[in-house]
C-alpha cells in the first residue's frame, strides 16, 4: 500500500493499516528512542506510548514533514517526557532522604547562648544562607514558603536551611567554647 493511502486509511481508524504502518517504523523508532532511554524495556515502553500519540494525533499530520520525521519528533517528545518525569521523581526521593536527615539531626543551641546572639550570628552568615535560615528560624516560615518567597525551589530551601544551620551551629560552639571543637 502507498504510504499516504496507509496514512489516509490509519485515519480512519483501520486497524490493518495501523499495524502495517507500526511494523514499518517500529525498528526505527525503537533505536530513537533508546538512544535517549539507554535502557532497553524504557525505549519500548516510550515508543509504545508514542505510536499510541501518534495514531490519535494522526489528524494533525499534514504531509510539511514526511511521515518518519513527524513520528520521529513525537518519540524524541515521549522519550523527554519521561525523562523529565524520572528526574521528578528522583527529586522527590532526594527531599524525602534530606528531609529525613533533616528530622533526625539533633539541632539545638548550647545552653545561655541568648536569642539575640543567635540572630547576631544568622547576620553573619554568607547571604545564600543567611535568609533561607531567617525565615526559617525567626520568621518559622517552611520550605514551600521560603522556596515562593526567594525564588527557588523547596529542595533549595531545604538545601540551604541544612547547610545554614550546620555553618550556625559551628559559629555558635564557637562562640560557646572558643575554639569550634
């Protein structure tokens, strides 16, 4: 069958002509998208997804491109997309294990250390540090808050605060004992 009667026929939702068209560009599409998979069951799955896009999209084709390269650009669009996702989720475990390190980390002030004296030393904190702690800290505002308010994402905030705590707590020992040890 001639590619745009195969086209015109897939269309009309003629299932023989979508399999013909599937087995024609399959093998390509598979290697698209593996090299941005690099893993063998995620390419098939992204392609899978893709030729199911590309059937019910199949409308917008107009023939500007050739058919190869339209179907080309919707894998490379699925493959990103999932991509995208994967990199969200590995976000949301990496906040998730800091957030728990977080939990677990024994933060406190040596005793007769004033509030005062603390504020003193938020103040002389490096700035990336100093306002996630502030708010923190004084103001009690949590990560969802700090991240609107400047600008950043919460795994920032909670980045930030960490670090700005643990450079805190040094100043403060130091302050307490002298020598930071």
């Amino acid at each position: 069958m001639i590619q745009h009667k195969l086209i015109d026929a897939c269309k009309q939702n003629s299932r023989r002509a979508q399999l013909q068209l599937y087995n024609k560009y399959c093998d390509g599409m598979y290697y698209v998208a593996l090299r941005f998979m690099r893993d063998t069951m995620e390419a098939e799955d992204a392609m899978q997804e893709a030729f199911i896009k590309a059937f019910e999209k199949l409308h917008q084709f107009n023939g500007e491109v050739t058919f190869g390269a339209w179907l080309k650009r919707i894998v490379i669009n699925k493959c990103l997309d999932k991509l995208k996702a994967k990199k969200l989720e590995l976000v949301a475990i990496n906040e998730q294990m800091l957030g728990t390190v977080e939990d677990e980390e024994n933060w406190q002030i040596e005793d007769g250390v004033s509030v005062e004296e603390v504020k003193k030393k938020i103040e002389n904190l490096p700035e990336k540090y100093k306002y996630p702690l502030m708010l923190y800290l004084v103001e009690g505002y949590d990560h969802e808050e700090i991240s609107e308010i400047l600008n950043i994402t919460q795994v920032a905030s909670r980045t930030l605060v960490h670090r700005g705590k643990k450079k805190l707590q040094d100043e403060l020992k130091t302050l307490s004992n002298g020598t930071g040890y």
